[in-house]
C-alpha cells in the first residue's frame, strides 16, 4: 500500500469502466491495471513493487529511495496519482474502518454492510458510481450532498436518479458519527433549514475528491497551492530537467 492504495492505483479501486478506448462492454479496474502490467512486461520493464519515500533530485543520477534500498535514475517520470479525501468529521478517528470507508468498492462487500442502510457523501462521478455500487449490497443507500446539484456527469445522475435504492439528501452535510463499537447513525444537517436528524446507518463512505500523492517529493519540484505537480503547458516536463509527471498527479482538472 501506497498513499493508502493498492499497487495499481485508483483504479483498482473501481468497478466497471466504461470509458477507456478498445473496451466496448467495459472492464473491471484491477483487470485493466493487471493488462497494463502484464504489456510493459512484455515490453522488458522489470517492476519493483516498492513505497517510494523520498526522492533526491539536486543532482542527476536523481535518487530514490525506498525503505531498505535506493535507486538510482537519469530520469524519472512520476505517476503517483491521488489519494481520495476524509473529511475531518467528529466520530470520523472513532469509527474509521468500523463502519466509515473512503472506498465503496474494497469495503462494500463486507458481512457488516449488508442489507443495511449506507450513506455516501458527495455529488461527483465517483459518489454516484460508489451508491451505486452499494446497492448491491445494502437495503438503502442515502446519498448526502451539500448542494441541490450534482457536480457528477448526465450519464451518472441519471443512474442515480433511476435507482429505487438510492435517495439523494440535497442540502445536507454530516455532523457526526455515532455508535459504539462499530458506526450505527450519522448526524446530518440541512444547510439551508438549519435542521438536524439522525440517519440510521452501518456504513459510511466519503467521495468528497482526492489529494495529490506528492509529499514524498518534499518540496523538490514546483507543485500548485494544491499540491499538484506544475508541468510545462502541453509537455510532461516538471520544474527539474529530467523530471516528468503525468496523470492524476498533475492533473486535477481533466484526470
Ligand atoms: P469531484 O471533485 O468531482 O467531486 C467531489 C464531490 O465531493 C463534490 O460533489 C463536492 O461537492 C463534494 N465535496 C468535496 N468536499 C466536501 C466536503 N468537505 N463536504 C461535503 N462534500 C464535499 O471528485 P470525484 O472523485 O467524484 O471525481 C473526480 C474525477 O474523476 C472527475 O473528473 C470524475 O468525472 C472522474 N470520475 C469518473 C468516473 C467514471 O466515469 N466512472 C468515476 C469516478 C470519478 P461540490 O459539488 O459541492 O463541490
């Protein structure tokens, strides 16, 4: 685990995806990633399964080390992506991994979560895709969102929209977690009516956007306010010759 993800990125983290070129009934994430393995092996890339720690990039060859060895490179290409958000929520410290998740698609399927009520937080492509996912498993999935629209694409809203199980609270922000051992309720507010209730929930799973997985890189590159790698317009160069980004990494419009 890196950043809290698993080698292969976000997108092992994700069900069918529906929009990647050559793949026209879909495909699973973690199958798509395992495909992209296999043909840059097939091309002699020789994978070390590693936590990158920190980088030395004062002077080439640039360095990167890991827990127990260093590598050393000419150049260096970076695609650490982005690590999904938790919201600094009262309860959130409390009931993480006992019933509070920031991945639908890991945790889902659990004994815990079934044929029980689930919330989700958010209004992107991903809060839609993870209710749905839910669905499958849980008796009611309550999908919280701060606004009175989705920032999610047309497609996605729809889905939601057609799914019996899926109610949308518009509005509303949580308040807090509760239970005892593991989560049993959530506290929510309606932002505009100032009204509090309690949700009796067993899950609870945030899709509230990413944070770029920089941190490693200490400074040695020019990053946004964000964090996220600066790259020259049109090119995958970064602040230091020899150094590329791409991806989610320095991306947080398009990803
Ligand atoms: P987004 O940034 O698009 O959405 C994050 C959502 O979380 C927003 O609705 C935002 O509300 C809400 N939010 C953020 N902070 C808080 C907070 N503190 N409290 C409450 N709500 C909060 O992230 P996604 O991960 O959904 O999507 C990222 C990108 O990945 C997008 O480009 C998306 O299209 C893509 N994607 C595509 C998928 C697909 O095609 N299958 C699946 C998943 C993602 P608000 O709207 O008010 O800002």
């Amino acid at each position: 685990m890196a950043a809290g993800v698993a080698a292969g990125g976000q997108l092992t983290t994700t069900t069918e995806i529906e929009n990647f070129p050559g793949f026209p009934d879909a495909i699973s994430g973690s199958e798509l990633m395992l495909r992209m393995r296999e043909q840059s092996l097939r091309y002699g890339t020789r994978i070390k399964t590693k936590t990158v720690n920190a980088v030395d990039l004062s002077k080439r060859p640039f360095k990167v080390l890991c827990a127990k060895e260093t590598y050393e490179c000419e150049s260096l290409i970076i695609a650490t992506g982005a690590t999904a958000k938790r919201l600094d929520l009262k309860g959130d410290k409390e009931f993480w991994q006992k019933g509070i998740s920031a991945c639908a698609v890991c945790d889902g399927a659990l004994p815990m979560f079934r044929n029980q009520a689930l919330a989700v937080i958010g209004g992107g492509d991903s809060a839609i895709e993870e209710a749905t996912f839910l669905t499958k498993f849980a008796s009611q999935v309550y999908l919280i969102h701060r606004r009175d629209q989705l920032r999610a694409s047309k497609a996605m809203q729809e889905r939601a929209f057609a799914n019996k199980k899926i109610e949308i609270l518009w509005d509303h922000i949580p308040l807090e977690a509760i239970g005892e051992k593991f989560l049993t309720g959530l506290k929510i507010q309606n932002v505009k009516t100032k009204i509090e209730r309690t949700l009796a929930v067993k899950g609870l799973f945030y899709a509230v956007g990413h944070v770029p997985n920089t941190a490693f890189l200490n400074g040695q590159l020019e990053c946004d306010e964000t964090g996220y790698i600066k790259t020259v317009a049109g090119t995958t160069r970064t602040s230091v010759k020899g150094v590329f980004a791409c991806g989610d990494v320095q991306d947080k419009i398009y990803r």
